[in-house]
C-alpha cells in the first residue's frame, strides 16, 4: 500500500475576519464551522470593525446603519481585549456566545448581553469595561489592517484568505461569501471547494447578485 495514501493530511489555515454585529458575517462563519468537518482545514479567527471601516465616511449612511456602527465598538473591543488576555483560542467561542444572542435570539447589542456571553465561556465579566475605552483600539485596528489590506477597502465583513498554492506566494484572499440561509454537509463542502476554485484564478474580482431575502438564522 502506498504510504502517502494513508497518511493524513495536514489542515490548512484559514484566515477568518468578523465583526460580530454582522448578520451575514455570522452565517458565513457558521458555513465555515460547517466546511471544517469535512475538509482538512482549520480556522484562525481574528477581529475586523465595520466602525472602523465606515467611521470616515458615517455621513453617506442609513440611520440605522448609523446607529449600528454606534452600537458596534463595544463587541469588537471586548472581543479584542479577550483575545489580548486570554489567548486567541477564545476568539471563536465568544464570537458564537455573541452572535447566538445578537443574531438568533435578537437580543440588544449592550452591556448585558456582553456580559452574559462571557459568563457562558467562562471569561472575566469585567471585560465588558474595555467596550467604554478605546485602550485596545490600537491592536483592534491593526488586525482590521491586516484583513481589509488583503481585500480592499470598497468590501466588508467577513474576509477570508488561505495559503496561496503553488508559485502563488500571496494569501488568496476574498469577501464573502454572502450564503442565506447557512449551507449545512455535503453542500457546505461544496461551496467551499467552488469558492476556492474561483478566489484562485488569477484576475477574478468579483460574482454578485441582489440578496432578496432578509437573514435566515434557523
């Protein structure tokens, strides 16, 4: 028997910036929790801020969409100020604490709801005070940095890049995807495989078409 077929393939990393207020960003990660189950990769999280991609430019907003960018500062601070104390491991289960409160159970984007995310993964409840100071904004943009520069600034939440393969040095890198409601299984594996195929060819930009439903979180 050939050797090589039998031995197990190593994971590649993926790259996987969020911000947690994101509706389409947390069906994307869960779509990405899904795809890990059937093929070798494995996930390293970071933190990016929609606040900081659109603090310059508030004025050309919805209100609501205004009043959102308000609202999201504090769970990426958090978030941030976690990840600085405890180790990025606690990256993804906060964010899903987070986001199951914000995205499937609607509950309001404050202190409260910090808190109790935290509580249920076992991390210091006064981390919630770095959501009311910018003392960890400076790490919290340099990881936004290092995400949107692989990108571009004209995209947002979420962004992902894998190893390049090959000759290819650079991180391929992309947006997205936007998937209503979460693909589950096989048809998860799927998309992962065509995402890949299409985010690697060299001088592909960009596949869109307009979202005609709102979230779908079941």
């Amino acid at each position: 028997m050939n050797a090589a077929a039998t031995s197990p393939v190593s994971p590649t990393t993926v790259d996987f910036w969020f911000d947690p207020v994101c509706p389409w960003t947390w069906l994307t990660s869960r779509w990405m929790l899904e795809v890990v189950k059937s093929r070798p990769v494995e996930v390293s999280w970071h933190v990016m801020s929609l606040s900081v991609l659109n603090e310059n430019r508030l004025d050309e907003l919805p209100e609501h969409i205004r009043i959102l960018m308000g609202e999201a500062w504090a769970p990426v601070r958090v978030l941030t100020a976690a990840s600085l104390s405890h180790g990025p491991e606690v990256l993804e289960p906060l964010y899903t604490a987070l986001g199951t409160r914000y995205h499937v159970q609607q509950q309001p984007k404050n202190r409260a709801t910090l808190e109790a995310a935290l509580r249920e993964v076992g991390l210091p409840v006064d981390l919630a005070d770095a959501g009311d100071t910018d003392r960890y904004d400076t790490e919290l943009r340099a990881s936004h940095r290092r995400g949107i520069t692989l990108v571009g600034e004209d995209v947002g939440s979420p962004v992902i890049a894998v190893p390049g393969r090959g000759a290819q040095s650079e991180p391929v890198a992309f947006f997205g995807p936007v998937v209503n409601p979460t693909p589950k299984g096989q048809e998860a594996a799927r998309l992962w495989d065509g995402v890949l195929a299409v985010a690697s060819t060299p001088g592909f930009y960009e596949i869109k078409r307009t979202r005609t439903s709102s979230p779908d979180f079941s």
